[in-house]
C-alpha cells in the first residue's frame, strides 16, 4: 500500500474517478469514502458536528465491489436529504453481504462552502475492488 496517500482523484472525460488503498477492507472503505468526499469539501479545518450511523446490505450473490457502490450510494443519499457534507468516515465491519459504521460531517445550505462540485452518483463504469499483495485497492468513478 502506498504511504503517500490513501487515495488519489482521477481524470476522467465527463466524470471523477478515486483510487483508494487500505491495509483491510475496512480501511479501504473508509479512504474511498474520504477519496470522494474530497472531490466535494477540503476537510481541513471543517468541524464535522453531525453524525449518522449506516448500515447497508445487498443481496447476494455480490462482492465487494457491490458492497462498495452501495455503502457510497447511501452516502450521497445522505448528502442529498440531510444537505450534509461528510468528512470523517469510520467503518466497522465489512462482510460478505452488509457494511456498518458511521459517517460525520456538516450542514451546507448552500453550496459556496464547498470546494467542488457535488457527487450525483457512484457508476459502475471502470470500478474494481480487488485484493493485492499490500491490501486492497479500489478504483471507482462518480458523476458530478
């Protein structure tokens, strides 16, 4: 896994990608969360004062590239009922048919205090989770 960063914004021609790193799946959904939410809001300095605990479940047969599109699809649900801006992610269990943990952020009532343009929605074009031999990595585009 690379130090560096524990995720990167890829170019795409009409949407955002993110490549993501984690040690376990449970990291590596944490930075894919943090990945897209970074394409939305610099989290520095932010104060993330609302907390919403999640729980997603898909149904089999999937894998964890389902897994990952769901858990990121109920973020952006979130985002587009609750007008929250996430910035903090903790994820506590990933499994074969579910994944739970919470998410925090803060309310934007409009969109000037943000630093990019919102997420409509996660896409299955290019997306891949696959374990590799430091973790796992995911690669994922989204429409903005």
């Amino acid at each position: 896994m690379r130090e560096r960063s524990r995720f990167e914004i890829l170019e795409h021609t009409a949407d955002k990608g993110v490549r993501a790193w984690g040690a376990t799946l449970v990291e590596l959904f944490e930075n894919a969360s943090r990945g897209m939410y970074r394409l939305v809001i610099d989290p520095e300095g932010k104060i993330a004062d609302r907390v919403f605990p999640l729980r997603v479940e898909v149904q089999p047969p999937a894998d964890e590239s389902d897994l990952l599109v769901a858990w990121l699809r109920e973020l952006i649900y979130l985002t587009d009922v609750q007008k929250v801006v996430f910035t903090e992610f903790t994820v506590t269990l990933v499994d074969e048919k579910s994944v739970e943990g919470e998410a925090r952020g803060l309310y934007v009532e409009d969109n000037d205090v943000l630093d990019g343009a919102p997420v409509k929605a996660v896409t299955y074009h290019r997306l891949r989770v696959e374990k590799t031999p430091e973790g796992w990595e995911a690669e994922f585009y989204v429409d903005v």
